[in-house]
C-alpha cells in the first residue's frame, strides 16, 4: 500500500492504492484513490488523467522485420507451419519493456524443427521481454530461420502502410499503448453546502510497467504538457526584474535551465535521457531508484530533494552540475 501527501491551502490531499495485483505476465491491475477534492475537481482530474495514461505513455514494439528467405508477406514457406503473416501477427503480439531511445535492432536465428519462442529474440541490453513464452513459429524441419527485427518506442498506435515494404522488409503494425484500459469513478460526501470527493482510478497495464508507474508517467507527461504556459510567465518575470534574479520555486537550477534554453532553445528536454551524460555509475544508479530518467525529471528535482536521496552527496550534485554546464 502506498500513501503520499501534498499541502494544498487547508487542505491535505492525500493518495493510496487501495488494491494491486498480478492477474498473469500480461496483465496488471490497480485501484488508486485521491482525496479530498472540491466539487468537479474529481471530473476533471478523472477525465485527464484517463486520456493520459491512455495517450501520452510511451510503450516499446517491434516494427518491422526483415528475413532474405521471405518473397512476401503472405507467402508460405516449407518446413514452417506457419504462414509469413501469421508469423508478423506473432511478433506483434510480443510485449517489451525498455528506456529506449530511438530505434534497436534484434534478430532470430534458430535451426529446426522446433518451436521458436520470445525467448528466442537476441535483444540489445537495453530491452526485455515480458512475457517469453509467445510463440512466434513452428520449424518442421531442419531449416535455419533468421529474421531480423526493429524494436522502436513511441506512444498511440503505427500502422503499416502499403509504400512501407522494402527489401524483404515487412512493418508490423505496432500498439505502443501499455495501460490496456483505465477508468475513473467518483464517490461524493459532506454537506450541501461543503460537498467533498473522493476519485477512484482503476488501471490495468499489458505488464510492461506497473499501474503505479503508469500513473507516475501519466502525470508527469501531462503536466510537461502545461509547462509552455508557465515559461511564458517566468520570461516575463525576468524582464521585469533583470537587476534582482528571484529563483522561482516552480523552476528547480532554474538558472542552468535559462542557460540551456539561450544555447539551444528547441531542446526538448523530455527525451534526452540521463543515460546520455556518462554519470558515474553510482551517481547514475540512484537517479535511476527514484524514478529520473531524463534531462525534464532531473530539472524538476530542487537541491533540497536530491540531497534527500539515500546515499546522494553534495560532490554528486556538484558533478551533475558541472556536466550539465558541459553539455
């Protein structure tokens, strides 16, 4: 069970997981409450908070794959019960978890007969398989089979297109979506005039990532989304006070951050990944424990959260400091 507690004005919202659990491999379940909201602060959240997660959470797929012994999509080949489609819907079915960034490339290469698996999948380091047990074809015979794959991250759906084959190389229509379904309930109590609610979320993931790390994701990228509006204001603010520089609270290294955007403006901070600033592994492990990926997370962090850190020191931050500057 997991409580968290934000001061807001008098009031104390307060949320926790009332229920978890792990019906198989590919699939994940979880109850969530917030309270105490306003009256219609639980629609709104509710109905944001349910297009987030289905919408604005990256998930990771294979895309496209490519064999020479394969003249087409819907062609047979001998000594594999499967068809060539068949095989792709296979491969679409297959659930992955990864910190991608960009695209990886995988490969199959099994010698029949036999039954090839997920597990059969060579995959870069960066990824996993969920679930290893799907079954992608059937070798009758003593053939060798190698297919080369793409493995990319993304968010929504990618559909394959008619001008999308080349080189014996075949897209496969791709759901980057993990939360499967999500849903949001409200339970109202107090006075007429003092009307509180409580909202319940329920979220089932396809096993890539938790329903807690799904909420974490859907909140963080939907108030990425509301950043731009508040960058307005802080520019503003400068300007009106070039001779006393106030750090504002909303803005963590807000002054490294200013600097960032006068060398780069059109950097989006939200896909350069920590991965990227070749941290001591230490520095770089406990970044990773509490959830921050990339460039935005870290960002957000104020010096007095990173020293909170269990065995985070004021020398790490120092470094941090030091190759952001660099970078």
């Amino acid at each position: 069970m997991v409580r968290e507690k934000v001061k807001v004005s008098t009031r104390t919202l307060q949320w926790k997981c009332v229920e978890s659990r792990r019906d198989s491999k590919r699939l994940y379940y979880g109850r969530f409450i917030l309270s105490p909201l306003k009256k219609g602060q639980a629609d709104t959240i509710g109905i944001a908070m349910r297009r987030a997660l289905l919408g604005e959470i990256e998930g990771t797929c294979i895309t496209r794959a490519k064999s020479e012994n394969i003249p087409h999509e819907y062609s047979s080949i001998i000594g594999i019960q499967e068809s060539v489609h068949e095989i792709l819907m296979n491969l679409k079915e297959i659930v992955l978890r990864s910190n991608l960034y960009g695209t990886r490339d995988a490969f199959i290469c099994v010698q029949g007969p036999g039954y090839i698996t997920a597990r059969d999948i060579i995959l870069p380091p960066s990824v996993e398989i969920v679930d290893n047990t799907q079954h992608i074809a059937s070798l009758t015979e003593p053939i060798d089979l190698c297919i080369g794959l793409q493995i990319e991250r993304n968010r929504g759906y990618s559909l394959k297109m008619p001008n999308n084959f080349k080189d014996r190389s075949y897209p496969i229509d791709a759901v980057f979506m993990p939360v499967q379904n999500a849903n949001h309930s409200i339970h109202s109590y107090g006075t007429e005039n003092e009307k509180q609610e409580i909202l319940f979320l329920e979220i089932w993931t396809n096993g890539s990532l938790t329903p807690k790390e799904a909420l974490y994701e859907a909140s963080r990228n939907l108030i990425n989304l509301f950043i731009p509006f508040l960058h307005v204001e802080e520019e503003t603010f400068y300007l009106e006070n070039n001779q006393n520089k106030v750090t504002l609270p909303l803005f963590p290294f807000l002054d490294i951050l200013a600097k960032l955007r006068k060398k780069k403006k059109e950097i989006t901070f939200q896909y350069i990944f920590i991965d990227q600033f070749e941290l001591p592994p230490r520095i770089y492990n406990c970044l990773k424990r509490y959830n921050i990926h990339t460039l935005l997370d870290l960002l957000n962090m104020s010096q007095e959260d990173l020293m909170k850190m269990k065995d985070f020191h004021m020398e790490d931050l120092k470094k941090i400091l030091g190759i952001l500057e660099k970078k």
